[in-house]
C-alpha cells in the first residue's frame, strides 16, 4: 500500500482525498496544512498524522508520496525539498511560475528515479481522453483544429493577493489556461510549435489577467485556439447544456459575484476555507465540462456532449457514451499507481507539465509585445492516451 499525504488542503488538495481513499493501491497517510482548524478536521480520521507544514511531513518515513496543492510560488522549493527526501511527487499545476524552475524539478526527479506527475488538468477528464482515444484509432483522420471556449466567474472568486499576481502564476491564462494548453496538446499531439495571444484586464478594482484569447500552432499541422474569460457575465453553463466544470447540472445564472477586493486577508482565507469544502465533488452524473472543446479531424468533428461525446461525420451523427463512475482525480491516481509500479511511464511526467507552462509563460509574453512566440520545449505524450489503464 502507498502512502499518501497532502500538502495544502483548499480547493485542489481537499479533491485528492477521496480519490486516494477510493483507490486500492493508495492510502491517505499524512496531511500538511498551517491552518490548526484544518489540521483538526482531517485529524479525526483514522491513521491519519497532521503536520503544519510539508517540510515537517517530509520527515515522515511512512510516507512514500506527496501531493503538493500550495501557492505555485511555493512548489519549485517544496518539490524539490520532496523528491530530495526521497518522495513521490503528485504537483498541481502549474507547475512553477518559470522555465527555470520546472526545469530543476525535472531534473531533481530524474536524479532521484522518483514519478513526477503534475496535475489535476483537466485533459484528465474522460471526455477528453475518449476524444484524444478516437484520434489514436484512426477513423477520422489526423486532428486539423482544435477549439476550446471556457467562461466562468473566476476573477470574482475569493482570491488570494498571489492568485492574481502573474509573476507569482496568478491570473487565468497561468491557472486556467494550464488545463486548456493541456487539453489542445494532448488532442493535436502535444508538440506545439507558436503562439500568439492577447490577453485581457478588464477590471482595474481586481487587477489581474482575467480573459485570454490564444492561437496555437502544431508540429503535425493542426491549429488551435483557447477562449477563457473569468469575468462573470455569459454563464459558461449556456455553452454546455446547463452542466458545470464537475458534471452537475447548475441552475439558471444569478448575478456575478461581488469582488471581495476591499476584503481583509483573513476574511477571504475565511471565505476561501469555506467554499473549498464543497468545490470539487467526488462524483457527478455527468462527464465534467471545462467549458466546451470542438475537435475538428480530417474525416470528422467531435464535441462534447451531456453524457460523453457527439462525432459528425458523412455518415451523420454517432453519440459516444462516457463513464462517470471514477473523477478525473481517480483516473490521476491510476496514472500515478502505473508509474511508481512500472508497468506503464506518466503521461502527465515532468516535460508534458514544463511544455504547458512554457505555453502559458509564451502566451502572456506575445500578449505583452504584440508577436508570435516561437517555442522550444514542447514533446508528444509519453504513451497512448487511449491505452489500457
């Protein structure tokens, strides 16, 4: 049995713990997290050590994995302290707010022969993986263009001063557009060649990137663009048949959030603590909508739809059905478990994670100067997405 434990317990680390406890080859051994009102919370579980910090965790020889959801501007330091102790380590994106740093971490992992994966990205979520899965077979043809549209009211939500900060990976095209490079990636093959973006502050009281619009280029000929705005007037749900990013149908829109800028710290660390508990549900009766994605291939286009897939071809309209049985933080572990047993390499490895970062660090610079960003570490997916798990 591999022992886990969780570094951060808000929002991204709080949806680790049931796909940890729910898979077979993992258990949930240790949390980290400076707040003493979470540590007593979690503390109430059985077998489970609580730690104020990851580096008090790391001295912990009973754990053999971490999964690190701190402040990106904490990760470079903690994986690396991680994998030097000897650890696993599961990295929530992005990975690093520079290509120097992810590089070091990927290099700390090689040395140390341990798994670096990074995620959750949404490219986990079993729509995606079918559609990349109906690529691989060969029926449509080659991936030509890829499209993904994301609207939400992110810039609106309880925020942490780095979360808007780009040079700390704050802001979406860092936070948000990390799932939608990955998606694009993995559906035209991963090796992007350019980009030119725009991206966009619409809000001078919540000064932030808040929108983007991105063109990407592949090595393999397709193109692709990534649409995201975080400032809370479409509902993104009108795009995706009134199902939301984790799967449940959402009620009609209600207006936007009111921005907590003139909030105290602690009030929204309060706020924050408390929407975290419920933000990201184990399980949902629909496939999760990370807005909507189109992928257009030669013989056939293919979307989402409300219970998996809708393929257009000459021959007319074909439905495929997707399972909602395990989250995409299930499918994580399965990919975690197949690396550390060696039966198959991660997809979502240390240079699959630095090529999205490098794709968010290149569209905020042709944002910046107005030009086309050539780019230079980009690679293809380690394994058949589509391949037995």
């Amino acid at each position: 049995m591999i022992r886990v434990g969780i570094a951060g317990l808000g929002t991204a680390g709080r949806a680790f713990v049931p796909a940890v406890q729910a898979h077979p080859a993992f258990t949930l051994g240790a949390i980290a997290d400076p707040s003493a009102e979470i540590r007593a919370e979690f503390g109430a579980l059985d077998d489970l050590a609580t730690y104020p910090h990851l580096e008090a965790m790391l001295e912990d020889r009973s754990i053999d994995a971490v999964c690190i959801a701190t402040p990106t501007g904490m990760h470079a330091a903690q994986a690396l302290a991680a994998l030097a102790a000897g650890k696993h380590v599961v990295l929530e994106k992005p990975m690093a707010t520079s290509i120097e740093d992810a590089q070091s971490i990927v290099e700390a992992a090689r040395r140390a022969g341990k798994v670096l994966l990074v995620g959750h990205s949404h490219s986990y979520d079993a729509p995606i993986v079918q559609m990349r899965a109906l690529v691989e077979g060969g029926t449509l043809g080659a991936p030509r263009m890829a499209n993904t549209w994301c609207f939400t009211d992110w810039v609106y939500r309880p925020r942490r001063p780095d979360e808007l900060d780009p040079a700390q990976g704050g802001g979406v095209t860092f936070r948000q557009g990390a799932h939608q490079f990955d998606i694009l990636r993995l559906l035209c093959g991963g090796r992007a060649t350019s980009v030119r973006a725009k991206t966009f502050d619409f809000d001078r009281d919540r000064p932030t990137i808040g929108a983007h619009v991105a063109f990407i280029d592949f090595a393999d000929g397709a193109a692709a663009t990534a649409v995201y705005n975080g400032y809370g007037y479409l509902p993104g749900t009108e795009l995706t048949f009134g199902i939301g990013e984790w799967g449940f149908p959402q009620p009609p829109a209600t207006p936007r959030a009111a921005s907590n800028a003139g909030a105290s710290l602690e009030e929204v660390l309060r706020a924050k603590a408390q929407r975290a508990k419920d933000a990201i549900p184990a399980q949902a009766p629909h496939p999760p909508f990370f807005g909507m994605t189109v992928l257009s291939c030669e013989r056939g286009d293919v979307r989402q739809s409300p219970d998996g897939l809708a393929v257009h071809t000459r021959e007319g309209l074909t439905t495929v059905p997707v399972p909602v049985t395990r989250s995409p933080r299930d499918l994580l572990f399965d990919e975690l478990h197949g690396a550390i047993a060696g039966v198959r390499p991660a997809l979502h490895d240390g240079p699959w994670a630095l090529a999205t970062l490098e794709l968010c660090i290149a569209a905020i610079e042709s944002a910046r100067t107005g030009r086309e960003v050539m780019l230079s570490h980009q690679c293809a997916p380690a394994r058949p997405v589509g391949a037995p798990r």
